[in-house]
C-alpha cells in the first residue's frame, strides 16, 4: 500500500501491521519524523500530485491531506498519480474532513498542561463563500513556557469542500468505480465519518 500525504507517519504507525506500506509526505521535516516512528518503512519526499515512483500498489490511502488540495486542477493531478501507481483492480480509499453536504460551521478548543508549561486553542472553521470549494480555518494557540510567559500565535488556511457528485466525476473520468459512504470511527470519538471508496476499472 502507498499512503500520500503520509505527515508523522502515526496512519503507518498502526496499519503496518496488516499492509506492508510506503510513505510519500512533501515535507522532508516530517518524513524525518516518521523515520524514527517508521524505521522499517520506505519514505519518499514528494508532492501528491506529480511524484512518480517505480512501482504499483494494491492500494493507495490518503487521509485528511488531501483537503489541501484546494483546486480542481489539482485534485485531477493528485487522481492521475494515483491512478497510475495502482496496480489493475486495485483501490483507493481517501478520508476528506469535509463535503459540500456535510459541511456545518463549528469551533473546537483544546490543549494541556504539563507542569508550568501549556499550550490552549480555539480554532473557528466558517464558509464564508458557499459558491466557492474551499472553507477558513483560522487558530489561536497560547503557549505557556516554565517562567510562565505567555505568547499568542495566530493561524489561518483554508481546506477543501467539493461535492459528493465531483468526486464521483472526477473519479469516473479516471477510470475508477467508486462508493462514497459514512463509516464508524471509534469509540473515543462517537460519530460518523465519510469516506471515498474507489476501485480502479
């Protein structure tokens, strides 16, 4: 299996115990990470949409890097370089946070302490332009260091929100057959997830 937008390698972490995997990330920082999480595994530095590596899967994973991919363009560019690293009959499944249908305006905060340092944040995730295929994320961290200073950084990007019906468009057009459905996540966090499932034809 290749997993694309691979980050710290923590997907890799579990699954390489039932798939034999390799890694493809754009950030060399965090492929270093994953490294010393993922000795055993092959890492390759590269971006989703153009990297061409000398093999074929059985399967190909993306998780939530792929709501970087903010454009249609692109989106056919990552579709292409998964279609032609797969191997025939071969599938896809790749995890978007979001879908034009499901997409609902929400907040979340969270952080920790640990002794007298900590770090909290509140991040605002809106739609301020429906007609368009991207929503604003935008942080605020406060960070505490042991002195008990405290620095406020401030974080904004946008992600990725196309429609159930161009994906399954985009997918056809690339020669795959594909099933998009809601799964169950775990039990530390209740609730559903949407998830594209494809098989290449």
């Amino acid at each position: 299996m290749l997993e694309l937008g691979s980050g710290a390698g923590y997907n890799a972490y579990y699954l390489k115990k039932y798939f034999q995997i390799d890694l493809v990330d754009i950030s060399q920082q965090m492929l270093n990470i994953s490294k010393k999480l993922n000795p055993d595994l092959n890492h390759y530095c590269g971006d989703m949409r153009s990297i061409k590596i000398s093999k074929k899967y059985d399967a190909i994973f993306i998780h939530d890097a792929i709501v970087h991919i903010t454009n249609l363009n692109d989106l056919k560019k990552v579709l292409r370089t998964i279609s032609s690293h797969l191997k025939p009959n071969g599938c896809i499944l790749i995890v978007p946070d979001y879908f034009k249908e499901t997409f609902r305006s929400s907040s979340i905060q969270g952080g920790y302490d640990d002794f007298m340092q900590g770090l909290r944040y509140l991040q605002w995730t809106i739609d301020s332009n429906p007609r368009d295929s991207v929503v604003e994320c935008y942080t605020t961290y406060m960070l505490r260091d042991a002195l008990g200073n405290i620095k406020v950084e401030n974080d904004f990007y946008q992600i990725a929100v196309f429609s159930i019906d161009k994906w399954k468009e985009l997918l056809s057009k690339e020669g795959f057959k594909s099933d998009i459905r809601p799964i169950a996540i775990n039990d530390m966090e209740p609730g559903v997830h949407i998830c594209i499932f494809a098989e290449k034809c």
